[in-house]
C-alpha cells in the first residue's frame, strides 16, 4: 500500500511538471527547425531560468506559483496564482526573474569564452537581450511590475520606448505587449496617490523605493552594456551565427 501511495504521488508530481515539459521540448523543435539544436537548447534555457527566478521568489514570499510555460517565438511565463499582497512584493517577484536570467546570461557569456563558442556567445547575447526588453517600464513586462512600486505613472515612460522598438523593427510580440498594456496605462493616467486603495497597495517607505530603483537603473545599465558588448563581439563570430541570433531575438 505505500509503495502504491508513493508511486501516485511520483505520478501527481510528474502531471504538474508534464505541461512544462511538454511545452519545452515543443520550443526546443520549433527553434531547433529554424535555428539549430544548440541555439534552441540555449535559447530554451536562457527563458527557462529568466521564469525560474519569478517561480523561486514568488515561493519564497508565500505565494502559489505554477511552473514555467513555453510559447514558440512569443514568451515564457509563469502563473500566480495568488496575487500579491502589495507593490513590494509584485516588484519583488519581478525583479527576480531578470536578475536570474542575468546570471544566465553572464554565464553563457564566460562558458563561451572559455570554449571558443561562437554559438554560445550568440545564446549569451540573446539572454541579455531578452532579459533588457523586459525591464521596459511598461506592464505587463517584468520593468512594469518592478517600477510600480516606484510609481505606476512610470509607466508612461514606457510608451516611447515600445513606439521606438515598433518603428525601428516591427515584431507582434511588441505589438501585443503595447495591446496589453493599454489598460495599465489607462491606470497610470487615473492613478491617485491619495486613495484609500493606492495607500494600502503601494504604502512603501523611501528606502524601498530607493533599492529597488537603484536596483532597476543598475541592471538596466549592466544589461544595455553587455548586449551592445556582446553584439561587437559577435561582429567577429561567422555571418550564420550573427544572422541567428538577432532573427531569435526580435
């Protein structure tokens, strides 16, 4: 009887990582037919431990969280599935997921170096890449949720930032974050600061805003640093492996 009692709960854990394997390995095909199987593996694991850091921190904080999900040439994400309590902790669990994937990236980078790596160099470079698209302070990006606990009429400064991106190269992933966005927006204009509502949510002290704003500036900086180091450094790399990179990361 508990051998049985064992084996159902090994096959209730297996159904919850299913669709997370499912959906992983169907990304790893789609990009493997257009990109090669070490691009897709990198790309693959470049979202998986960006997504792993909203999973880690949001377990961390109390709150239930469902596994990562995969969707080809569009996004990774994870489901909350209990809303967080106040700004702090939505900026919290927001910013995990970046400053994860940095260490990913940062890690991709140096085992490039150290093999000689062209196409590893390519998976570093979209990992900083991906990981720098998504502090744009514009919900429902991760930058969105981190500056909320700034103030959520930052995120009208997103708004030239995702114009910018669509006029210098159109792609439908930033076309839907702009359509998603619209109703955050529409917050940000009704924000008051002074409603009952705001003063629960967003009741942080000064120092919080201050780390988490020096936080969110320092890693924007770092991030546009390497992916423009990175993309010079790819200058060198065989014209396949440029070519690769920059179709996967737009």
């Amino acid at each position: 009887m508990s051998r049985f009692l064992l084996l159902l709960f090994a096959g209730l854990k297996f159904g919850k990582l299913l669709p997370t394997v499912a959906t992983m390995l169907l990304a790893v095909g789609v990009y493997a037919i257009a990109f090669g199987w070490k691009y897709a593996v990198g790309i693959v694991a470049m979202l998986f431990i960006h997504e792993m850091g909203h999973y880690i921190a949001a377990r961390r904080r109390g709150l239930r969280v469902g596994l990562p999900m995969f969707v080809p040439f569009a996004f990774a994400w994870v489901k909350l599935e209990d809303v967080p309590h106040d700004a702090e902790t939505e900026a919290h669990v927001a910013l995990a997921g970046p400053m994860l994937g940095t260490v990913g990236a940062i890690a991709a980078y140096f085992l490039a170096h150290d093999q000689g790596s062209g196409w590893l160099l390519a998976v570093a470079y979209t990992g900083f890449f991906i990981n720098l698209i998504n502090m744009i302070p514009l919900p429902p990006l991760d930058g969105g949720r981190i500056t909320a606990v700034l103030s959520p009429r930052i995120w009208l400064l997103g708004v030239p930032i995702i114009g910018a991106l669509l006029w210098w190269h159109f792609s439908m992933i930033m076309l839907l974050v702009a359509i998603l966005a619209g109703p955050h927006l529409l917050a940000a204009l009704r924000f008051d600061k002074s409603s009952p509502q705001a003063q629960q949510y967003y009741a942080v002290s000064p120092r919080v805003r201050w780390q988490y704003g020096l936080l969110y500036v320092g890693l924007i900086a770092f991030l546009a640093y390497m992916t423009n180091e990175v993309s010079q450094q790819l200058a060198g790399v065989s014209r396949d492996d440029t070519e690769q990179v920059r179709a996967v990361s737009v």
